[in-house]
C-alpha cells in the first residue's frame, strides 16, 4: 500500500531487508505482514526478561513513525 504524493510507503515488505527477533522467530513477520497478526516473546511466564526486535530497513528508507502495542498479562 503506497501513501500520498509525497513518496510514503506502508507496505513493511518494501522497506525491511531484515527482521529478526529473540524468541519465535517463525513468528516474526507477523510484525510486518500487514494481516493485524501478532508476534509473541516466548520467554518465561511472570518474569521479567529481554525482548529484542531488530529491523534493518534498505538503504534510502527512512523511518518516519513506528507504533506497536504491547499488552502485558
């Protein structure tokens, strides 16, 4: 999905080169498929740990906004 005129691009799928993640990997592109789908860390319940989520975009990509939702139990 492309936005406006001025050069937006929503589609994740055009922008990520990479994406990897600390746990779940198979998961991982519901962050960026676009279906409303979620990624869940699978780290031990009712402990406090380290989720890591790192995207590498191409190259003359640049961020503008990033929001995800993160629902503690």
């Amino acid at each position: 999905m492309l936005g406006g005129s001025d050069g937006t691009v929503e589609d994740w799928h055009r922008c990520v080169r990479n994406l990897s993640v600390s746990s779940r990997e198979n998961w991982a592109h519901r962050l960026i498929d676009g279906t409303g789908s979620y990624w869940q860390s699978c780290g031990q319940e009712g402990k406090v740990g380290r989720i890591i989520i790192v995207i590498i975009l191409y190259l003359m990509v640049k961020l503008y906004t990033i929001k995800k939702k993160i629902i503690m139990p």
